[in-house]
C-alpha cells in the first residue's frame, strides 16, 4: 500500500514558515494577477492564489481585463506592472484566449518578477541547470520529493506530457537533480512500456484514469499533476485506487501536487522581494 504524499499538508507547513519569515523580514511583498476573461476555472484558481497572499502577509493586486482583449492591451498592462516599483511578481493567468498572443505577453514579463518561471530566460536558467525562477508546479513536486525525502539521483523518471508550464520544467528539474529522464507526449510509441519502467512517473496530460496500474512498476513513486473533472468528480490523470495498491507512494487528487503549486508561488514572490530589495541596496 503507497504512502500518500500529502501536499495539503505540507504545503501548510511551508506557508506557516514563510509567514513567520516575510513577518520577520521588514520587507512588504506584492504580487500581482492578470486575468482576461471570465473564464470559472481560470477565476478559482485566481482567487485560491491571492487566498494564499493573505494567509502569508503577500500583498496582492488583481487585474482583470475583457475576454475581447488584445495582445496590445494584456502587454501594456504587463509593462505598467514591470514599472510599478512596489510590485515584485506578476503572474498572468493561462490559458489566454485564443485572440491573444501568449508568447508576446510572456515575454513581455519583467524576468526578475515572472515569478511563474515561463519567461524564455528564466526557462533558459533552469535548463542550463541554474534556475532563478522555476515554474511552481514542477518546483513544488520537487519540494513534495524532498519532504518525503524520496532519491532523486540516479533514479529512472518518466514525465508524460511536454507542457511549457509542467512537462519540460519538470524533466529540467528532475534533470538537475540527477535522475535519467525520459519525457512522453502525445507522439510517443509504446507509451505503456516507457513509463512501466519509471521509479518515479509525473503525470501532466490532464485525461482522467489516464495512467492505469499495468503501467506502473511496482514500487514507482506517482506523481498525478492531472486536474479533471469526472462525473461532477475532481479527479487526476491516475487511476488512484488501483495505482496506489503498486506504487510505493503517490499523489492525491485534490490535496497533491495543487497545493504544493500555490505554496511554490507564494515562495517565489517573497524570493523576488528580497532579491529586488538586495538590488536596491547595491
Ligand atoms: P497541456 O494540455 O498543455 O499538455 C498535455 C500534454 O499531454 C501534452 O504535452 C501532450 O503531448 C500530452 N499528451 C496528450 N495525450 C497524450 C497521450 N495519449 N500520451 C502521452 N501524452 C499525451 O496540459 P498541462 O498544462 O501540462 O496540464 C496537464 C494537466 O495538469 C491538466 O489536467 C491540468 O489541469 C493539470 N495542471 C495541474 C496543475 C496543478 O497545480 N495541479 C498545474 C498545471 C496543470
């Protein structure tokens, strides 16, 4: 029977302890969100994150703009946050809509303060093996591994899917820690057989009982990033119940690796505050 990796839990403990440390800090960190759009689940997620902000002493700021808006329009408010001296991250909430260039408004992100970790040169940092600002999922999955202080090095990893915002940033941080890493997506051949051979399998392809438990060695560690809805039912990509009784440990859906998102965002923001205050002093 796996261990259950509990992210609620131990992201509770990781927001409990930057608490203390931005109240200690004498530095006033600010995020802020950019939405367009109404979408409900973007909306949620918006509103879970400036949650976070309060509970840890962030100070936050939400931007919303129409669903008709223009790559034109997400970029300048984008640059009128790079310019606002007293913001120190800036998250723009994906996905945009179809009208809007994501790539442009990325880009458009100040490095120091993509706080989310998908500007090209935050991207360029962490696959050179020296990140700054590494996306929150992955980041937070790699927090989750070491609380439960499951080996990394040297370990067989297989992430299945090749998102910019899960899939690359996971395999570049598992890279870095020294496991063998194999990436599948949606092209991949014999997708059973790459991930059978997994010691630690990271799910991101978002279609629920996905990963079934023919798929997985027996004693893998699973790592379900997935977030569906099935029969009214929030559930991962892994078929949790039959894929817990092989795996030696894994993620919940909910309570997994969402969490370990958020606390990761909020970690990132107070690290871009005192890194921008350190700036200011030299
Ligand atoms: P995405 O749609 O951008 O990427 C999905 C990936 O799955 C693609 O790279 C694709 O190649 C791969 N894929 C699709 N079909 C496949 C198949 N048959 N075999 C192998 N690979 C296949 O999605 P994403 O943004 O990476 O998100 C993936 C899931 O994770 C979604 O359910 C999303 O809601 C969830 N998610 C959760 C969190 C969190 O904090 N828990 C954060 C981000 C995304």
């Amino acid at each position: 029977m796996a261990t259950i990796l509990d992210g609620k839990q131990t992201s509770e403990k990781r927001l409990e302890t930057l608490r203390e440390a931005i109240a200690g800090s004498g530095l006033h960190p600010k995020l802020a969100t950019v939405i367009v759009g109404n979408d409900p689940a973007s909306q949620m997620y918006v509103r879970m994150k400036h949650k976070a902000c309060e509970k840890v002493g962030i100070a936050s700021v939400g931007v919303e703009l129409p669903a008709d808006a223009t790559t034109r329009t997400v970029v300048d408010k984008v640059r009128a946050l790079n310019r606002d001296g007293s913001v120190d991250g800036i998250l723009v909430q994906l996905p945009l809509p179809s009208q809007v260039d994501t790539g442009r408004v990325i880009n458009a992100i100040s490095p120091e303060k993509d706080v989310d970790g998908y500007h090209p040169e935050n991207m360029g940092h962490l696959f050179l093996g020296k990140p700054r600002f590494s996306s929150c999922t992955p980041t937070g999955i790699m927090t989750l591994l070491a609380e439960y202080q499951i080996p990394v090095a040297g370990a067989r990893a297989v992430v299945a899917g090749r998102s910019i915002d899960v899939g690359r940033p996971m395999a570049a941080l598992l890279l870095n820690a020294d496991a063998t890493v194999t990436i599948c997506h949606s092209k991949t051949k014999d997708l059973a057989e790459e991930l059978k051979r997994a010691d630690i399998l990271v799910s991101a392809v978002g279609k629920p009982h996905f990963i079934t438990k023919e798929m997985v060695k027996e004693g893998a560690v699973v790592i379900d990033v997935g977030i569906n809805q099935l029969e009214g039912k929030l559930v991962g990509d892994v078929d949790f119940e039959a894929v817990k009784e092989v795996a030696s440990a894994i993620t919940p859906v909910p309570g997994g690796v969402g969490p370990m998102t958020i606390a990761t965002l909020m970690e990132n923001t107070f690290r871009s505050a005192q890194e921008r205050a350190c700036d200011r002093v030299l």
